[in-house]
C-alpha cells in the first residue's frame, strides 16, 4: 500500500507567492477571483483608490460640519493641523477595513 499523498492545503498570494494564514478575495473584469496576503490587499489599486474616494467625501463633509466655523471665520489655531487630517484619515481606514472584512476568504 502506498503512503498518502501529502496535499498543499496553504494558501499562497497571487501577486507575491507568500503563503499566508489569512488571504483577501479579489475579483476582476474577466470574472477570475485571485488572492491575496494583507500587504497585497492593502496595496490592491481599486481597493485604494475607493477608500480615497470615500475619505475624500466622507472627510469633507465632516470637516463642513465639525470646523466649518472655524474655517470660514478666519480663526485658526493649532488644533485644525491635526484634526483636519484626522477627519480624512478615518474615514479612510474605516472604508479600507470594511473592503479587508468583505474580501477576506473564511
């Protein structure tokens, strides 16, 4: 009788081969899926690029209603050089993180 053959069952990234623990799903135009580690997916361009479009809108409308006054006043101050970024960045890593939990292959 002969010994079983041993199956492969890690996941390896489709853009970098690393096998990986946790992968990321992605579909493209042709209907193909391909997978993807953590730092692939974070760098996957329509993955990006959505969650900038998202920021960009998202981010503006806060800062309109959290500094408006302050911005359209003339008044300001130190805090604006933080929480202007900050009202950007958020919205940002929140739409990237959902796009992670909606990939991510169970």
């Amino acid at each position: 009788m002969s010994a079983p053959c041993a199956i492969d069952t890690r996941t390896r990234c489709d853009r970098c081969a690393r096998t990986v623990g946790r992968a990321y799903r992605f579909h493209e135009s042709a209907g193909a899926s391909r997978l993807r580690c953590l730092g692939c997916a974070l760098t996957h361009r329509p993955l990006v690029l959505r969650s900038l479009s998202i920021a960009l809108v998202v981010g503006s409308v806060l800062v309109a209603i959290n500094q408006g006054d302050a911005l359209v006043s003339g008044q300001w101050n130190r805090t604006l050089v933080w929480k202007v970024p900050l009202t950007y960045i958020v919205p940002f890593v929140v739409a990237t993180w959902g796009a992670l939990l909606n990939t991510r292959v169970k």
